[in-house]
C-alpha cells in the first residue's frame, strides 16, 4: 500500500509540474515534431529551455534550464529554473548523470563512469545554489527528498530521449547525492558509483575522525602539520593583524560568523584536515619543518595555501549557505578534538553549521535523515559502488553494504584523498568496479579482467583533480 501511494503521489507531482511548465517553456510542437536534432528532441522536452550550446569534438554540449516545482509534495505552490547541462555523445549509448551536490558547470567535462561507458552525461545543479534558486527562498523546502525528486523529474524527462541504461555518480557531497537518490528513487538508475561519500549517521559521534587523525599517513607529517597549526594559534594575535588588514584590503567582512577572531580559529583548525583532504603523503615536503622557528609569513601563507583565509568571510561563505544549511539540518558535520593543542589556545572549537548560516534562515536538524539512508544501504543496495581514499578524513564514516545488499562493494584506494578513484584501486578491485559499472550500463564486458574504459582518456575532457571545495566541506 505504501509503495502504491508513493508511486501515485509521484504521478501526480509529475503531471502537475510538467503541466505548468510545459505552458511556460515548451517548443512549438510544429518547430520539432519528428525532428532527429538532439537539440530539438531536447527543447521539445515541456519546461526545458537553452541557455547555451558550447561545441566540443565527437560531442554536442547543451547548457539548460529546467523548469521545477519549488515543492514537489505541493507543485501548485511555485516554481523555479534550474540548470542542468547535457554532454551528448549518441541516443543509442548510455547516460551517465552526475552531480556535484553543489553548483554546476557550465563547461564541458567527463566524470570517470561517463568515460569508462563511452556514454552521455546529464550534470544537474543543486537546488538553492544560484542560480538554480526559488526566489523567495523558501529554506524548508532544501532537503534530501526534494533534491532527489529534482533527478527524478530530471530523468523522468529525458529518458524518453536517453532510453538505454542510466547511471547514477557524483564525488564527496555529489556521492551523497547519488545515494540519496537511489534511497528515494531506486526504480531510475541501473547502478550507482559513488566517490568519497560521507556517511555521518549519528552527528554527535564523531570519535572515528580522532581515531583517523592519530594515525594517518606517518608520524613524521603528522607531527609537521600538527605544528604548524598550534603555532598559527600560538601566534594568534600578530596574525589576526595580518588577517585584518587581508580583510580590509579585500573587502572581507564577518558578519554570518560574528567575528574575525571566531574566523580565524575556524580557518586554522581547517588546516590538518584541509591538507589530508587535498593533499598526498609527498606534499608533506611543503610544510614547514620546524614551525617554532618559521616566520610569520611562512606559518601563514602554509595555512592559506591549504585552509583558505577567505572561507568563513561573508563572501566566502555565501555561495555555500545551502551546504551548510544541510549540514545543520539533516546532513550532519564532523566534530574533532586537537590533543596537540594546548586548551588555552582553542576558544571555539570546531564550529556548529548554525554559525556559518545568515540568523535570519531557520534551522532545525533532523537527527532520523541520515540514519534512515545507512539503514537503507545497508540493507538495501542494489548495483552500488562506493570508492573512498585511504587518506581522506571523510572516508572514516563511511557508507557499508551488508547482507541484504546486492552486487553492491565498497573499495579503497591506498594513499589516495578525496580524489580518489576507480582508477586508483588495486587491479582485482579496478578489474571488478569496471566491469560491474560496464554492466549496469548494459554494456557487460568479456571477463572481469579484460574490463576497461571504453572511450580514451581526453587531457581536457576528463576531470581527474580532487573536487575541491574551500574549507571543511565535503
């Protein structure tokens, strides 16, 4: 019954979405009728709208707006654009759909499944990052559910163009995403690769990352890092006049943390976590040696380099007001403790995501969201692939799959961060990841051991970097 009223309920959002924004946005039906131009079968598509087509060699690449219900529980209640971008490679191959959980990119780029399926990719923007935001903003209405339906609809429309097998990725926040999306939607997608997904099922538990950060990499960078980022504080005071007059001669302001002292112990308690997040066991050379005798300089420009002074500006912070309104509200945020440091140096501690969010947004957090999703994984995963690095902080909560999953696996890759990738596994677990992700795409390769990327690597095409957000964001 509840799966019958579940599927009703999205028949009816669906209808009633399509309805209001195919008035507002479709073609004129004589303009594409039977036509094969991917771009015409795409505009045809009611609520669908062209910002941009940008060429690229073998590829079509489409710049869109789509236009969503605010509410997909109540899609009477308004409407918004949002921005999706399609990398078309033929209707006959497979679709890739990817996202990074944050803002979108409006130039072409190839995620690795996209790449090892030789297929499409559809990139959609998250709901509340602009421009993909209702206006007014109606903060209540960003969560997981409503995110999730925004793919749905999304794939709803353009599986009646894309009709082979979907694939469901995104890195860090976007595997999240994906998996929340395969939580609420598990008829969509053929299978799932998720990269480096937090998983932080119980937010004031967070004794794995102490547990992680007394013994990644070697003792040697640890101790470098940790050095560093005592001293930052032990120099706090001809620091923060250095982050003043940064400040001013930018045009910084503190105004959502409340301070530029709060600001500064947030940037510095970022930096440890920052560098194993971004950076590998060889960066380690970077860092000064000895931070008792460096200079101001060097202690400064070393957490710049990796924490960012500008993060917990106002205008660091402001494109990033929904992540931290999720973090705050159903998502979670890690909490560690600093056993180098001595207590007088450390005011705040790791700040609270209430503290990075305008006063004038509400926030309430939803202690039963995230739990929901692990359970579900858990037990529940189909054709899901989850790839975390053995360096990266986030990867110490991680996903699992246990008995009741299905051709479900979660991998490592040694010494990677939060780049990790396919690629970097061991070759049993490559072999194997590739060849599940090549036959989820319906695409089933000879053997597990011959199994490889189908289209060749493109320098510019294919993303390999660390999808790098400032400060303590996944």
């Amino acid at each position: 019954m509840r799966k019958a009223l579940r599927w009703l309920l999205a028949l009816t959002v669906l209808i009633g979405t399509l309805s209001t924004a195919g008035a507002a946005t479709a073609a004129e039906p004589d303009a594409t009728a039977g036509s094969t131009d991917i771009k015409d079968q795409l505009l045809s598509i009611p609520g669908m709208s062209l910002i941009q087509e940008k060429p690229y060699p073998g590829y079509r690449y489409f710049v869109l707006n789509y236009t969503q219900p605010v509410d997909h529980r109540n899609p009477a209640a308004g409407t918004f654009q949002q921005r999706i971008t399609v990398l078309h490679k033929d209707v006959s191959r497979p679709t890739v759909f990817y996202t990074s959980g944050y803002n979108v990119s409006t130039n072409p780029s190839r995620r690795e499944p996209t790449q090892i399926v030789d297929g499409n990719q559809v990139s959609l923007e998250y709901r509340f990052f602009t421009p993909s935001r209702p206006a007014p903003a109606d903060w209540s209405k960003l969560d997981i559910w409503q995110a999730a339906s925004d793919q749905h609809r999304v794939f709803t429309a353009l599986k009646t163009v894309y009709t082979k097998n979907w694939l469901a990725t995104g890195g860090s926040k976007g595997g999240m995403t994906a998996t929340y999306y395969e939580r609420f939607y598990p008829r969509d997608m053929d299978g799932v690769v998720a990269y480096v997904a937090p998983n932080d099922v119980v937010n004031q538990e967070d004794s794995a990352y102490d547990r992680f950060f007394a013994t990644v990499g070697t003792k040697e960078c640890r101790d470098r890092l940790n050095a560093v980022q005592r001293e930052a504080l032990v120099r706090r005071e001809p620091l923060e006049k250095k982050y003043a007059a940064y400040a001013a001669d930018n045009g910084y302001t503190f105004g959502t943390i409340g301070s530029l002292d709060r600001a500064y112990e947030a940037v510095v308690l970022d930096y440890v976590w920052g560098f194993w997040q971004y950076s590998l066991l060889s960066d380690c050379d970077t860092i000064p040696a000895n931070a008792a005798t460096a200079s101001d300089d060097e202690i400064w420009n070393s957490v710049d380099e990796i924490s960012g002074f500008s993060a917990y500006t106002d205008q660091g912070l402001e494109t990033y007001t929904p992540y931290y309104y999720q973090a705050g509200t159903q998502l979670g945020a890690p909490t560690i403790h600093f056993p180098h440091i001595e207590k007088q140096y450390i005011r705040y501690g790791y700040q609270p995501p209430r503290n990075f969010v305008p006063r004038d947004i509400s926030m309430k957090f939803q202690p039963w969201a995230m739990r929901d999703v692990d359970t579900w994984v858990r037990h529940n995963a189909r054709h899901m692939l989850f790839v975390y690095g053995q360096n990266d902080p986030w990867g110490a909560e991680r996903f699992r799959v246990d008995k009741g999953a299905k051709d479900s696996y979660v991998f490592t890759a040694p010494g990677l961060n939060h780049g990790a990738n396919v690629a970097g596994l061991v070759p049993d677990q490559k072999a194997l990841a590739t060849a599940r992700i090549l036959e989820w795409a319906g695409l089933p390769a000879a053997t597990t051991a011959q199994a490889k990327p189908l289209a060749k690597f493109d320098a510019k095409l294919d993303v390999r970097d660390t999808e790098r957000e400032p400060a303590l964001r996944p």
